[in-house]
C-alpha cells in the first residue's frame, strides 16, 4: 500500500480569544485526513468551516495546538521559519485572488524566475525554465517581457500556477483557486490542474466552498463543518449522494444548467432548511 504523503492526525488549531480574558477560538478539533502521491483530496466547506486553516497549516502558517502533520515520513508540525525554508520546493501554494497574489511591479519573467533564483538556480537554467514553464500553462512566450495587469484573471492565475510549479513540487495547497474567475475560465483552469497532475504527478489539497468544482478535479473530498470534517470518501459518492445532512445542504445550493432542476434544488433546498429549523426548535 502506498504511504501517504501528507498526513494531518488529529490536528487542533487554536487562536486566542477577542478580549480581556476570553476563550481561545478552536478553528479546527482533531482534524485528521491524508493525501497520497500524485492524488487530489477536496477539501469543501462553507466560510467559516476551517477549510483554509487546515490548508494554512499545512503550510505552516496556522499555528498546530495538537496533534501533527506529516509530509513523507517527516513531522512539519512545528518547524521555525528558517527549518520550513528547505520545504518550498516541495510545497507549494497558489492562492484565491489573482490579482492581489502577483506582484504588479515585476514582469513575468521576473515573478517566475524569482524562486529559481532564491534555490539557487542558475540564471541560464531559469530562462529555459521560465520557458518550460509558460509553455506548461498554456501561456505564450512572449508573456515573459509583460506585467500582470496586461493579463486576464484567467491568465494571472496560469502564471501563479507557474510560479507554484517552478521547484517541481510534489504538493501543492489550492486555495480556492478559481472561486474569483468566471465559470468558463474556471472550467479550463480546471482542466489545466488536471492535465498539469497527469503530467507531472503532483499532489492536490483542493480547498473550496463549491462542490462542483471538488468534484470536477478530486479523487477523494473531505466535507467540513464547523472545524471537523462531516464526510470524507470517493469524489462521486460525496459530490452526487451525500449522506450528512451538512453536504446534503452543501449539494442542494450548488447551482445547476437546467432552470427547472434548479427550480426543483432550490424548492428541496428550502424544505430541507425548514425541516432543520424544526427540528433545532424542538
């Protein structure tokens, strides 16, 4: 069987409290999930689930009260700043806003080669790199010369995906990656992380707030709630016949082509809401 790559283990997270002595802020209680090589995990939730916390902490950015997260044998749980550096090359990140995650300042040769440089890499390697990588992501060579706001949200995101791709990563964390695109770019930017993975054998934490898109790039997806995952198991079993009742919600909001099964979602939807209040009320 083959070892996880990540591994998080009963994971808390825990903030301080607003005000003179209150209560520390649990953002997630005893989460545990894996991620093999080469595979996508989605991780779906509502805001305010705790999904990105969990993302945040796997790339040490979210402070681990208990329990541990493992990358390929090895506890990352607590490493200091400088102990974690060595680790970029293998985790990696690509963030929600295009816009706000490129440095506007610097061309895209420049935001590319940024990390090569910083590990060291030659500068004749870098170009042939930077080249190797545009052509990864579907962007043309010329863009090299050019500075973000001359590109599309679409192909801002295909160059943060370069830059996530430019050490070879085998993980990367995806923050609600194509959640401020329009639904055809997303479908390709989708396609791309897709296509990317059969080439490259990358891993996926996929954290998003739509099940439709999890369901378009995951093997498996982890539901959570609350600071807990509800549901976990196979993409099409949790994305098509969920069986909590919190994915259950999850699935009757998310929007669908047909205006009268919308009509039908959206109907079934709020029975179930009222059944829930109901219940709560009794």
């Amino acid at each position: 069987m083959t070892a996880p790559l990540l591994e998080v283990s009963d994971l808390v997270v825990e903030y301080p409290g607003k005000g003179f002595r209150a209560e520390p802020f649990r953002a997630l209680k005893g989460v545990s999930l894996d991620i093999l090589p080469g595979e996508t995990v989605g991780l779906v939730g509502e805001s305010g689930s705790g999904k990105t916390t969990l993302g945040r902490a796997a790339l040490g950015l979210a402070p681990v009260t208990e329990g541990s997260i493992v990358f390929d044998g090895r506890d990352i749980s607590h490493l200091t700043r400088r102990e974690r550096r060595p680790l970029s090359a293998d985790i990696q990140v690509v963030f929600q806003d295009p816009y706000s995650s490129l440095n506007p300042s610097m061309t895209i040769e420049q935001i590319l080669t940024e990390p090569l440089t910083a590990a060291g890499v030659g500068a004749r390697e870098a170009r042939d790199r930077v080249r190797e990588l545009l052509d990864q992501v579907g962007l043309p060579g010329d863009a090299r010369s050019r500075l973000p706001r001359e590109f599309s949200g679409g192909q801002r995101q295909r160059v943060a995906i370069a830059r996530a791709l430019a050490l070879r990563p085998r993980l990367i964390v995806c923050d609600e990656p194509v959640s401020a695109l329009d639904l055809s770019t997303q479908a390709r930017v989708l396609d791309l992380f897709i296509e990317i993975q059969e080439r490259t054998g990358v891993a996926y934490l996929f954290v998003t707030h739509d099940l439709a898109v999890v369901r378009h790039v995951s093997h498996r997806v982890a539901v959570m709630y609350r600071g807990e995952i509800v549901e976990s198991g196979d993409a099409d079993q949790v994305t098509s016949r969920p069986e909590h009742p919190y994915t259950q919600r999850l699935f009757m909001a998310a929007p669908v082509p047909d205006p009268d099964r919308q009509e039908e979602r959206r109907a079934a939807r709020r029975a179930f809401l009222a059944s829930e209040a109901a219940r709560g009320a009794a």
